[in-house]
C-alpha cells in the first residue's frame, strides 16, 4: 500500500511539475486566444504585472508570446511552437532537463540564442552552435535564422517534439508589434497544489485592473491548459483505491482467520476464565488486543520494507521505465508523513473493525462445554 500511494503521488506530482514548467501554473491571455498555437496580442499593463508580482503566493510572473514555425535543417523540416520569454522568466524547470550546451541568456535583445529538445536535435541532426534557419507561415512569409543554445530533454514527448524557446522580442518584430505588446502572462506559484483557488483571485485582479473591453483577459489554469492529462491522472486515482481496498481486505480476513484461530486453541481457557467471572466484554478485548500487537508488528515490517524500497529507489532509480509511454523515464517516488501515519492508522482502524464481528463467537462458549478435566 505504501508503494502503491508513493508511486501514484510521485507520478502525479512528476507530470504536473512538467506541465507547468512548459505552460506555467497559471496563464493570463486575451479571452478571444481560442487556446490557438498563436497568441494575439495585449498591452503590457505595469499596474497589473506589479500587482501580481506582488502577490504571494506568486512565485514568478513573466511575459510570453507563442507562434508556430518549421525549422529547416538540410532537407529535414520539424513543427514546433515558439514560445517568446524575457529576462523575467525563470529557467529553474529547464536547469533540471538541460542535457547539452547552455540556457540561453536574453539580457541582450538581439540574442539569436534558442532552447530545444533532444527530439528536435536528433529529428534535423543538431547540436549546439547550430544555426537554424527558421520559417514563419504568414502574409508575407517571414525567415530568422537561431543559433542552437542548449538542449534539453523533459521525456514528455508531447511537448518535446514541440516547445522551443527564444526571445520575447522576435516574436514581437515578426509578428509587428510595439515594445509594449505580449502574447501574455504565465505565473509560477510557490505552491502548485492551490492553482485552483489562487485563479479565482487573480481573476478578481485582472477585472478590477483591466478596463480595455477590446483586450478582455481570461485565466487559465495548467489544468485548463492540459485537460487530457488531468483526466488521465484522475484515471490513476481509482487503480490505487481498488489496490488499497483489496489489500485491506485481504489483510482483514487473514486476520478474521487467525483471530480464529486463537480462539478456537484458547477455548479452555476462555471457559476457565468465564466461570472465575470474567465478562465476556473483557475477554473480547484481550483478544482484540493481541490481535492489534500481531497487526503492529506487521505494520512496523510493512513500513520497513516499503519506505526502504521507495528510498532505494527514490535515491538510485533502479527501476526505469520508457518515457513515450509513461512520460517519465523511471518508477518516480513522493513518501509523506502525512499520509504515511493516516496509512498506518486507517490499516490498523480498519482491521480490528473487522475482528470484532468474529470476537463475538467469545460470547457464544459455553463454559461447561469448553472446560474439561483429564
């Protein structure tokens, strides 16, 4: 059971931490966007991005613009969708997948510099220092040429094959707009887990501060922006609870049977006690007692075994899997005390709720049946 929460929590956890690092916890974008691969564009507006830069449970607040492209490489040509960033946005998600070169550094506004995935690199036979000449499907077409930065390799490879990065300023210059024109605002919280409620409230930002009814803002949430995921995710959720349920009841009737069992080697002494006076209550709870000292002991080795294995493999990752089928490229881990002690306490709750009904065959000895003298 143990191994079972730990798995499906890291699991969970693993692929919302790198769906947000591609699309951010929260975005704000034009409410006509469509959720098209081409941002239209807004007006950068101070007031809002410092008040929610000021917001706490804000981590990092950044402007971005995306648009689709083809790079060309030889007579190889790969889709991609170009994500726009400035010196606001942080890198921390990519510092963790970066395999070769380095992050591109936008301080200078004229970096040609880009970041793309191993699938891209290896699709047109790049590397870093390679320049790639970009294409740009639009009235009239428009060419800029990148220079490979880095590389970097996530193992979601719906987004790999996908996502690069430049600078904010060439999709502006592409695309023709002002200084002052962004795609929109991707926000970073400090805790992911409260997307939901930290939305609502930028919400209330955004309509108190945004008075342009020709660039009416809309928030989206990372689990707007990835539907399929989260319901396959919520898909995960039942698989743990019917492993939990079954493991439960099997470790109920295998204690319903010892407890039996006990009882059934202990029926002279039960019969011997019952006519010294002992209620039948009392003796009831002997058992249950003896039984909760068996279920702890099982409990202590089950926590011995399944945190030791989740360590093991949470430190070294012994047990790998294939990243285009699970979006990972290993069993991933996440233990918690938390629902580690709830775990602990349910499993032991549980079972001797389970003994009772069994424990009250006690009641039903007869004393002058079950004592007998040689």
């Amino acid at each position: 059971m143990i191994l079972a929460v730990a798995i499906l929590t890291g699991f969970k956890i693993e692929i919302k931490h790198k769906l947000s690092g591609f699309s951010a916890h929260i975005q704000i974008t034009r409410l006509d966007s469509n959720n098209s691969f081409e941002s239209p564009p807004i007006t950068k507006n101070p007031k809002l991005f410092t008040q929610l830069k000021r917001f706490k449970p804000v981590a990092v607040v950044y402007p971005f613009a995306t648009k689709p492209a083809l790079f060309k490489s030889g007579t190889d040509i790969q889709g991609v969708m170009l994500t726009g960033v400035d010196t606001s946005y942080s890198w921390n998600f990519f510092k963790e997948y970066l395999i070769d070169g380095t992050l591109p550094d936008y301080h200078d506004t004229t970096s040609l510099g880009i970041l793309i995935s191993s699938t891209i690199a290896n699709h047109l036979h790049l590397h870093p220092g390679s320049r790639i000449p970009t294409y740009f499907i639009q009235d009239p077409p428009a060419l800029r040429p990148f220079v490979v930065s880095g590389i970097y390799q996530t193992g979601l490879e719906e987004y790999d094959h996908l996502y690069a990065y430049c600078h904010l300023s060439h999709i502006r210059k592409i695309n023709h707009w002002s200084s002052n024109q962004i795609g929109g605002y991707g926000i970073m919280l400090h805790h992911p887990d409260q997307y939901e409620q930290v939305a609502d409230q930028i919400r209330s930002i955004t309509t108190a501060i945004n008075f342009n009814r020709q660039e009416m803002l809309e928030v989206h949430t990372i689990r707007d922006l990835a539907p399929g995921f989260f319901d396959f995710l919520r898909l995960t959720d039942m698989n743990v609870w019917v492993i939990l349920v079954l493991m439960v009841l099997v470790a109920g009737f295998n204690m319903i049977s010892g407890l039996l069992i006990l009882i059934l080697d202990r029926t002279r002494m039960i019969g011997t006690l019952r006519t010294m006076g002992a209620r039948t209550g009392s003796l009831r709870k002997i058992f249950l007692y003896y039984a909760a000292i068996i279920i702890g002991e099982g409990l202590l080795l089950g926590n011995f075994l399944g945190i030791g294995i989740a360590l093991i493999q949470y430190y070294y990752h012994i047990i790998p899997l294939d990243p285009a089928s699970y979006f990972v490229d290993h069993v991933p881990i996440r233990l918690n005390l938390i629902w580690l002690l709830a775990l602990n306490a349910g499993t032991l709750i549980i079972t001797l709720a389970m003994l009772l009904i069994p424990s009250g065959i006690i009641s039903r000895l007869s004393p002058d049946k079950t004592i007998k003298f040689d």
